[in-house]
C-alpha cells in the first residue's frame, strides 16, 4: 500500500508541472493577443489624429508620430487629400517577445479619413 501511494504523488507531481506549463503558455499568448490589439488600436488613433490635423491644415506626420508611445514604432506614413477628404494611413510596428527577447515584429496598418475644413 505504501509503494502504491508514492508512485501516485510522483503521477501527481507530473500532472501539476503539465498543467502549470500549459498555463504559463495560455497566460503568454493571451499577453501577445493584448500587444497586438492595443498596437491596432494605437495605429488607428495615430490615423485619426494625423487625418485631423491634416483636414484642418495642420502636420499630419507629428501628429500621427505624437500618437505612438514609446516601444512601438512607425514604419510608414502615407497623407492623401482628394475629393475635399484628408486621409492618413499609418502603419506601426510592436515587437512580440518576452521581456527583451523579440521574437517577431508585427505591423499593423489603420487608415482614418477627415473631411477637409474650408
């Protein structure tokens, strides 16, 4: 009886380091999927408020850069104003990774449109 409930706390000890890994890696991709729905987020703002400043005259590209917080980065900047709408698309770039080590960086564009004041 003794030997049988020693090779059970030795399954046990496995079956706890298996699912404290699988958390750990649920947990690490779940903070992945928030770095890139808030680098979207930051993109589309940085859209919205180039394509303001744009629309009332103003530097699409510093307002657009004024956006992005440190940490990400801005890949590219295209202005367009036709047809009496302003349109600033913006790409941004965040590294993914784990605490300095970046794996990949994923770019992700957003494109926002203003009509033009006058």
């Amino acid at each position: 009886m003794v030997a049988g409930t020693r090779r059970e706390r030795g399954q046990a000890t496995v079956e706890l380091v298996g699912v404290v890994f699988a958390m750990v890696l649920v947990a690490l991709l779940a903070i992945q999927g928030i770095t890139v729905a808030q680098t979207a987020s930051i993109a589309q703002e940085a859209a919205r408020n180039g394509a303001r400043a744009l629309s009332l005259g103003g530097n699409a590209h510093a307002e657009a850069e004024r956006a992005v917080p440190d940490g990400l980065t801005v890949r590219d900047i295209q202005v367009a104003v036709e047809d009496g709408t302003a349109r600033v698309r913006v790409t941004v770039t965040a590294p993914l990774g784990l605490a300095g080590m970046k794996v990949v960086d994923v770019a992700l564009t957003r494109t926002a449109a203003f009509p033009v004041d006058g």
